[in-house]
C-alpha cells in the first residue's frame, strides 16, 4: 500500500540530513497549501495535501534545494485553488513563484487533438527545462506519486496515463541520470499496460527470491574477500542488486530470450575512491571470475549521453550463473543514481558540477532549436521520442573524440552532429578505412570520417531527410532548404501536392483549394497558400502524416464526387456487347465506383449520378446498402439493375490485404506470386503492426472474382501468412 506522508516525516527528514534547509520556510509552505487545498479530496477519497506532501518528501530524497521542496509544497495551488500566482511570490519570493508557474504550465495545454495536445506538452516541458531544470525535476516527482497512487483512477485514465509515462516521463527521467526514478516509473507503467507479463515475472522473481539472495551474498564475500590484500584508498563498497522488472520484460519477451539468457539480471556494484582503482578492480574481477567475450563496456572513456560512467563487465561465477559488475567512483554513483539532482546533493554550486549540468542540458536545447523548423505539429512526439530514446550508440572521430547518438542514426545524422556546415557540405564517408553509403547505420566503437565536397554552394539533398534519423539533422536540413530555395521549394510542394491529391483522387477546384486547406494552414502556422507549400517543399509538412485526413476531408464534404472512379467510357445499348449490360438506358457513361471496387464476377447494380452517367457498386456496398436502410423513395428510384456480359474481356483495378508473420522475404515472395500469374501492381506498400505482424497491401489490375479468389489462395499458401482480404475503401 501507498505510504501516507506527513509533515512530521519532511521535518524528521530534514534534521537527520547533513543538508542545510530554510525549515521555517518549508513548514510555512506546507501550512500555505494545506489551507488552500482545505476540503479537497484525491481520487482515492485522502485529503489532497498528501500529494504536495508526497512530492516534497520524493524531492527531498533526491536531495533538491529548499525552494523546489517549497515549489513542490504549492505545486497546484496557483491551478487548484483561488490563490494567485502574485501571492506565492509575495510570500515565497521570485524563485518558487517561477517553479510554480513552470509546473503550473505544464498543465494548462490547448486541445487540438490527442497528438497536438502530447507534442504541445512535451514542448512546454522541454522549454521550462531550458529555463530551470528544477521544473521538471519536480514534475517528473510529481508524475512518481501519482504513478504510485494509480490504482484509484479508472481503467482507461490507468493506461492513458501509463502509457505517456512510459513514452515521455521515463525517457526524460534517463536522459537526466535519474536512474531510480526512470526504473520506478516503467515498473509502475508496465504494470498497467501489460499486467500479465509484469505478473509472470513479478512471480519468476519472486520463487528464486531466497536462491537470488544466496547467490549475490556469495559474490560479494569472494570479491571483499579478495580486496582485503587489496591497497586501496579507502576500502571498497560492494552491493548487490536484480534488474527491474521491466528491464527483464524487454530483453525476455522483445528479444525473446528466456530468464536464464539475461546475463545481467543480476548485477553486483562495486565503488571506490578514484579512475585508477576502477580499472584495477576491473584486472581483479577478470582474474577472480571468467569474463564473458564482448560483454565489457567502458563507460568511464566514453560516458553515455546523459553522463553516466562506469565499467561493465558481465562474468561466470564458479555455479556458471552469469552476472554482471559494474564498476565506478563515489561521484560517478551519486551522478548515476541521482542523475543532474545530484548538482544539488553533492557539492552544490562548484563550477565543475555547473559544466556537467551544463553537458546534460545540451541534447534539451538541441531537441528545442530542432523543432523550430517542423511545421508539423503531429510529428513532434515521434521525434522527440527517438530524440529521447534510452539506446544510444557512441561513435568515433578520426581524432578519437566520441560521438552519441540514436540507436540507427546514418552517416547524415553523424556529420550534422559534428558540424551543420559539415553536414550540408557532405558527399560520402568511410567506417573504419572502408567507403559507405550516407544511409549506412551507424555502429558502436566505429570510426567514422566524413567527406566533404570543396563547391562553396553544394548543399543538401533532400532525400536526405528520409535517410536521417534524428530531429536535429533534419532541422538542419530543413533550415537550408527553407532559407536558401523559398522560390523552389513553393513549385516543389505545390507539385508534391498536386501528385499527392491526383493519386488519392482529390480533386479540388482552384477557387476552393484555400477553403479546404484553411485547417491545416493554421495548424502548421501558414498565413497562405504559398508558404504551405514551401513549408511542403523542405520538409517542414511531411504529406504522408496528413494526407490520410485531407482524404477523409474529402469524402465528407465531396462524397458523390469521389464515389466514382472512371476506368472506362463505353457505349453501352441493350444488345450485350459491352462489358455491363443497362436496363433500358442508352448512350450513357459508365463508370466504376471506388467505394467497393466492382469486379467482373462480383454481383453489381447502378447508382444513376447527377451529371456524371452509372456509377456501378457491389450489392455488398456499405452505399448501397445504406440506401436501401434509409428507404428514401427518390434515392432508391436512382438505383437500377446492371449486370456484367461475358463477350468482351476486360481488367479493372482491385486492392488486397495481406497480414502475416514479419520476417525478411515476405514482400518478395508475395511480389513473386503476383508476377509469376502476371497480375500487374498498380502500387503496394507495407508495414510493421503494433503486434509484430506486418501488414502488406497492393493495388494490382485483375479480370474478375475467378481470377483473385485463384490469387489468394496462393498467397495463403506462403508462409507466414495469416490472412489475405480484398481490401475495402
């Protein structure tokens, strides 16, 4: 059960820490909020001012200042209750009314839809870092208690707020060290998206509790044992520990590895006083215990993004268990496990933590100056996630510096996080002595030497932005564009548009394209037609992420339109030599319906259009069949008998599913079969879906029911399928 805190339990705090804290202000904080909060209840039905109380003590732990347990005190005061932000600072002074209104901010977010509202959040959340870290820091405690306090909220509110946790609260939490609290909040998150598997290992961890607890207690006597002959500054401290739950969970059922492959979900720490005895401990460990090959990781040579070092090294033991040690100085645990609140626990103010701080805060102004180039509100959290993602690879100059950067970041992405002129001037590369292609994936440990073009105009590629991973070198690439070629990137967009449209069968009269586009010129912050489309033509409004809803746009306002898709004009009379036979209508235009995709074979009637002659659906369409529900006299007078005539062959385009198990060949195979019945392909696509199958959808040209029902059954036959479909529009 969720602990309760108290005031008594902050004070107690406060006097048995070597800290030194203005007690009299906190006391009067607590008292401030708790007035203002009088008569407010949580959703688990306690007095509210168990959640300021619940935060302060959180922050506290992580040993932050008096101000931010004072901010923390009347976090939601200036947003909860009638106390205004004038008051706190009158009392409280400049510093906590600012965290104040920081946190408070971060709540109050414009509602577009489900994406704006995520992206405008984590924009504001990086902007208030940029302005004090300590804003964040308590938003991320205030995130813990109510992550830990989850239960009493319904099920829906559970995973919604589950799954931001585990999106954009644990990856800010690592980005800044903050070890305890990323693991606590994916634990808590993991147990409300996926409560079956957090049980299963939960339970696993749970029987070898006993065995576990033998095993690291036996490590930790071999190795102090060891160190007692050992000369060391000060004699080494040596803990034990087991993964987190959701650690477990990611390496066994995403890289499907049972529990005895995880090598280190056990892990023993070893801290000592300076560099040199880390690696003398690491000469120690190996003696004492068989090192694992390409289980050794330096941390201390080349810290990871977010500053943390030590030495990892995964060994035998003599029961040929495997686990992991981890090596490292005082400084460099109170920097992992505290993360940049140890700028404020541990020699608070000297330069040297001020520079860490400052190297920490870097990727957030990075990731802030990045999305001033995106104009396309719905693709910020996409990129701040991969921005954020724990996995990181370190990458080698020619010079030996280090490099960090996404997990599958490009040659692209390596030479503008050198330098923007290196990136924009950029013409190949070489990985250790070897030429690569720009899209080459980058890998840990390898050295990288950019090539660069002597032309003082040579600039970017715009395919570029589909090769790069990060958000920062597509900014930039973006940036060059938008500054350089407004003139071409306007006919370059207006062109990308006028494709996009005429292959979804968009067709909007001139005079009424401003009308229809009205929506998304405000949401990308367009004052007219021209500066969509330049923001089109550098990459500022990704098509793909919109095109979906101008289509749905479409067929709302333009249904009729739409609903006809002509493939053939023929003259159809009664005699049956055309390819659909009329009841008792001559001279007339026929046309196909896109809504359900006719083919010969299929049952069919016609629908007589205004101006635009028969439009032909299946009797299965969900417009005709919506017609004949509505029972409108007038509307069903329009529908007619139609059928198809055997004397003439003809091909009309259809679409297919496909969904089968992802695996490499799959789009091949299912290519081959297409070609080998020469079927041709009108256009296909495929992707990855959220359960690990894949999804692959094809527009072909074929002659009838006989012939797909035949397609199909042999599509179904390759393996790993799960299921062919002819898709419906």
């Amino acid at each position: 059960m969720t602990e309760d805190y108290t005031i008594d339990m902050i004070i107690q705090k406060i006097l048995t820490d070597d800290k030194q804290y203005d007690l009299s202000k906190i006391i009067t904080s607590y008292e401030f909020a708790a007035k203002a909060h009088e008569g407010q209840t949580r959703s688990s039905g306690q007095p509210y001012i168990i959640h300021p109380l619940a935060v302060a003590y959180i922050l506290l732990e992580l040993g932050m200042d008096t101000d931010t347990i004072c901010s923390a005190m009347l976090h939601d005061v200036v947003e909860d209750t009638p106390v205004t932000l004038e008051e706190v600072k009158k009392l409280f002074g400049q510093d906590v009314a600012m965290l104040v209104d920081g946190v408070t901010k971060l709540n109050k977010v414009p509602i577009f839809n489900k994406e704006e509202q995520q992206a405008d959040n984590v924009r504001k959340m990086l902007l208030a870092m940029s302005q004090d870290i300590r804003v964040i820091i308590i938003k991320l405690a205030d995130r813990l208690h109510n992550m830990r306090t989850l239960k009493f909220r319904p099920g829906v509110k559970q995973r919604n707020t589950a799954h931001e946790t585990m999106n954009i609260y644990a990856p800010i939490a690592h980005r800044l060290g903050m070890r305890g609290i990323k693991e606590e909040l994916e634990d808590l998150a993991f147990h409300y998206l996926d409560p079956f598997a957090y049980s299963e290992i939960e339970h696993i961890l749970e029987l070898k509790k006993n065995e576990r607890e033998k095993f690291i207690e036996s490590i930790k006597q071999i190795i102090a044992q060891r160190f007692r002959d050992q000369d060391f500054v000060e004699t080494p401290q040596i803990d034990g520990r087991v993964k987190s739950i959701y650690s477990i969970y990611k390496k066994m059922f995403v890289s499907q590895k049972t529990i005895e492959e995880i090598y280190d979900k056990y892990a023993v720490r070893i801290i000592v006083s300076n560099v040199g005895e880390c690696y003398n401990v690491l000469g120690l460990v190996h003696d004492m215990f068989r090192p694992i090959p390409n289980r050794f990781k330096d941390y201390i040579s080349t810290p990871k993004a977010n500053m943390y070092q030590s030495l990892h090294t995964t060994v035998l033991g003599k029961e040929g268990i495997p686990f992991e040690i981890q090596i490292r100085t005082w400084e460099m645990h109170a920097t992992a496990e505290y993360g940049i609140a140890a700028h404020w626990k541990y020699k608070e103010g000297s330069q040297h933590k001020a520079d860490k701080m400052d190297q920490r805060l870097a990727w957030v102004r990075q990731v802030i100056e990045a999305q001033q180039t995106s104009d396309d509100v719905e693709e910020i959290v996409r990129i701040i996630k991969t921005d954020l993602a724990p996995e990181d690879i370190t990458v080698m100059t020619p010079k030996g510096d280090s490099i960090s950067l996404p997990v599958d970041s490009t040659i692209i992405d390596y030479a503008y996080r050198i330098h923007t002129q290196i990136g924009h001037k950029t013409v190949g590369a070489k990985i250790d002595g070897k030429l690569v292609p720009l899209d080459y994936k980058l890998k840990t440990g390898e050295i990288c030497e950019i090539i660069t073009s002597n032309e003082p105009d040579k600039g970017p590629n715009r395919a570029w932005l589909n090769i790069a991973k990060t958000n920062e070198a597509k900014s930039k690439i973006r940036s060059w564009f938008k500054k350089e070629c407004r003139e071409e990137n306007i006919v370059t967009g207006k062109d990308e548009l006028e494709k996009a449209f005429k292959h979804y069968r968009i067709r909007i009269p001139d005079d009424k394209l401003p009308e229809f586009l009205a929506d998304d010129l405000k949401r990308h912050n367009c004052n007219t037609l021209d500066d969509f489309y330049a923001s089109i033509g550098y990459g500022g409004v990704l098509l793909s992420k919109i095109i979906a809803r101008l289509k749905d746009k479409y067929l709302k306002n333009y249904h009729e339109a739409e609903e006809e898709k002509e493939t053939a004009v023929i003259k159809p009379v009664v005699k049956p030599t055309s390819g659909i036979i009329l009841d008792k209508i001559d001279d007339c235009t026929v046309k196909f319906s896109q809504c359900c995709n006719p083919l010969p074979g299929d049952e069919i009637v016609g629908f007589i259009t205004r101006g635009h002659g028969i439009s032909v659906h299946t009797v299965n369409c969900t417009n005709y069949k919506a017609a004949v529900r509505r029972n409108n006299p007038d509307e069903l007078a329009r529908w007619m008998d139609v059928q198809w005539t055997d004397t003439e062959q003809r091909t009309l385009q259809t679409s297919i599913e496909v969904i089968a198990v992802d695996r490499v060949g799959l789009v091949f195979d299912i290519s081959a079969i297409l070609m080998e019945a020469r079927i041709p392909i009108v256009h296909s696509s495929s992707r990855n879906l959220k359960n690990g199958n894949a999804l692959f959808e094809a527009t072909i040209t074929i002659a009838g029911t006989d012939q797909l029902k035949n397609l199909i059954e042999k599509i179904k036959r390759i393996k790993g399928v799960i299921s062919v479909e002819r898709a419906r529009v």
